[in-house]
C-alpha cells in the first residue's frame, strides 16, 4: 500500500493500494482513478504518486527476491549397477 493525503486533508494520510490504479491526471489537480472506477483527489502531483507506486513495487519484488527459495543443485546422476 502507499500513503497519500486527500486534497485538503493533508493532515489525514490513507493508504491505497496501487494496484487499483488505472490512470493519474493533473486536471490541475491531481485525479487518481481507481478500476473500480472511482476517483480519489490526492495533494501530490502525478509524479510524486508515480514515484510512490515504483518504490512500493521495489519494495514487494525485493521482499519475493528474498524470501525465495534456493534453486536446488541439479541431482547428480545415479551410478549404474
């Protein structure tokens, strides 16, 4: 999830999750819609979300990147009796 603040309530943070993002405009202001088709006015700019968006997805592929497990050795072959 990322941390924004509706327009005027910059005091009030919220948390959306980035994945229901299907565009951001600056219409001036800046207009997130969701693809339950919802829009959400947000203080920052369209870039700044941007921003938040790319470093929340580094964020979740760092964490699948180590929590994965070690490839295992090819399995040697068997000897023949």
């Amino acid at each position: 999830m990322i941390t924004l603040h509706r327009l005027g309530h910059t005091d009030e943070p919220f948390q959306l999750n980035p994945d229901l993002i299907v565009t951001i405009e600056s219409t001036p202001d800046t207009v997130i819609t969701l693809a339950t088709t919802a829009k959400v006015v947000v203080a920052e700019s369209p870039e700044e979300v941007a921003a938040e968006v790319r470093a929340w997805r580094v964020e979740v592929l760092s964490e699948a990147l180590r929590n994965r497990r070690p490839e295992r050795e090819p399995s040697e072959p068997r000897a023949l009796r």
